[in-house]
C-alpha cells in the first residue's frame, strides 16, 4: 500500500511550489473526517494555478483513496475562518510524508500553540457570527415561526460552543460538542435542554433566549476585543472604510451587524458627517 500512496503523492512532492504531503486514515467512530475515503493524501502547495483546491479519487483493491492539494492560503483560510473543520483534524493527527523547510511541523506547533493574535481574530469572526444567527432566531420568534427561530437558535449555541473552545486556546473540532461537553458543561446543558426537552418549542426557545442573552453579554468584551482594537487605529471610519480593513475583510457580511450591535450597547457611538445634500448627512463610527 505504501508504494501506491508513494506514487499517487510523489510527483506532486517533487514539484518546487510543494510544501508538504499528509497522510489521513479514516477513523471508524468518525468516518465523516475522512468523507468516508479509507485514506486521505492532503497535499499542501503555494501559488497554486487556476484552482485553490484539485480533488482526486483513487482505488486500489477495496481502499478508497483520495488526493486533494491546496494552497497554504487557502489552508490558513479555513484555520482562521472554521470553514473547513476537518482541516484541523487532518493537520493535527496526520502523518508527515514529506516536509519541506519544517512547514508541516511548525503548522502542527502553530495549531497547537494558538497564537493570541490569531485566536482574537478567530474569536471575533465566531461571535458576529453569533450575534446574526441569534438576531435572526429572536425575530422568527417575534413573528411566530418557531421552527426557523429552533434552527438559528441550533446555530447560535454551535457558535456559543466554539467560542468557549477558543476561549480555552483551542481550536474546535468536528466533534465540538464532545470538546464543549468537557470544557463548558453550561452550555452543553442549553443544547441538551433545546434538542431533547419535552416542553413545547416555543416554551424552549423562550427560556433559552434568556439564558444565551447572559452568555452572549458576558462574552461581548472578548468578543469584540479585535474589532475594538482597530477602531481605536484612527479618530472616525466610514463604513466602507472599516469593511476594506485587510484584518476586518474575513468578518463578510457579519460586520454590519457587529457594528450595529457594538451601537446598540453604546460601545460604538455613530457620528452624522453633511454631504454636499441639505439635510442628508453620511454616518461615521467611533469608539466611545
């Protein structure tokens, strides 16, 4: 089996922009890891042409295997953002075929040291996250359709769920709820009480709210820590300014409704600048 691997992987390891080659198996307790392939080739390049990611699939006798390459950008990328929980698996328990310049071995330090920086910058994309998911959960409660308002409602305590991981310095995994159930036995209790209650759902939803309303407040100053730093940088900003900040960029669309919430709490305070219109002014933000 060790030949085939070796042939699959080799020519791409020997190009110049190749930095390294990890191999995955399939565990049988979590086979979505793997998407159910036996074994996993994750082939990690810079400057990659056309495409982020190329996917292969191979089979030798009854192993499937699969062949993916992808650039250390977009690997950096799915680190940051969670896009890709599997990534976090995949870089921590797999095993080093080929490295060059020490890349994979300081990517797994990298991952288990979690640098503050980047876990500021983590924690603030999952808590705008948090907010949109939990504003549209209370406004399909408001209007009576409860099923919508359980399915965001789901998604926030996911988001509530990561953030107390990274909380801890680590990075969430596919099986968060395993890591939460350990690390923060509170909010493991509000997902239970939510899925498997027998109380009505709208009765759920009510007194869930008002629990993730206190867990949200307490997280508010964490949370927003990163997006705090910045605004201090300058005076004022526009919108369009904060949202072309190179390390505000990976919030997308979730950063209007972190600045609306950041107003709400009287964290932010909104400035009405004139235009050259009578009577229409533009709004500015800055920190109170």
């Amino acid at each position: 089996m060790e030949d085939i691997l070796r042939h699959i992987y080799q020519e791409r390891a020997s190009m110049e922009n190749s930095l390294g080659v990890l191999q995955i198996y399939k565990k049988p307790h979590i086979p979505a890891i793997t998407n159910n392939f036996d074994i996993i080739l994750l082939v990690i390049v810079y400057d990659i042409e056309k495409e982020p990611t190329i996917l292969k699939h191979y089979q030798f006798e009854d192993v499937k295997i699969a062949l993916q390459i992808v650039s250390d950008q977009q690997v950096k990328e799915w680190l940051l953002l969670g896009s890709n929980r599997k990534i976090v698996e995949w870089i921590h328990v797999g095993k080093i075929l080929f490295d060059k310049n020490d890349y994979l071995f300081n990517l797994q330090n990298e991952l288990k040291d979690f640098p503050i920086y980047e876990r500021e910058i983590k924690t603030g994309i999952e808590f705008a996250k948090l907010i949109r998911r939990y504003w549209m959960a209370k406004g399909f409660f408001e209007t009576e359709q409860f099923m919508d308002a359980f399915n965001h409602t789901i998604h926030s305590l996911h988001h509530l769920a990561r953030l107390a991981i990274i909380e801890k310095g680590l990075h969430p995994e596919l099986t968060v709820w395993n890591q939460v159930k350990q690390l923060d036995p509170e909010i493991y209790k509000l997902y239970e009480e939510l899925t498997t209650s027998e109380e009505p759902i709208e009765k759920r939803l009510e007194l869930l709210f008002i629990a993730s309303e206190f867990l949200i407040h307490s997280r508010t100053s964490s949370g927003t820590k990163h997006l705090k730093k910045i605004l201090k940088m300058q005076p004022d900003w526009s919108m369009n300014e904060i949202k072309s900040h190179p390390d505000l960029t990976y919030y997308g669309t979730d950063l209007n409704l972190m600045i609306e919430y950041l107003v709400n709490k009287e964290v932010i305070e909104p400035l009405q600048v004139e235009s050259k219109t009578p009577g229409l002014f533009h709004t500015k933000y800055k920190m109170k």
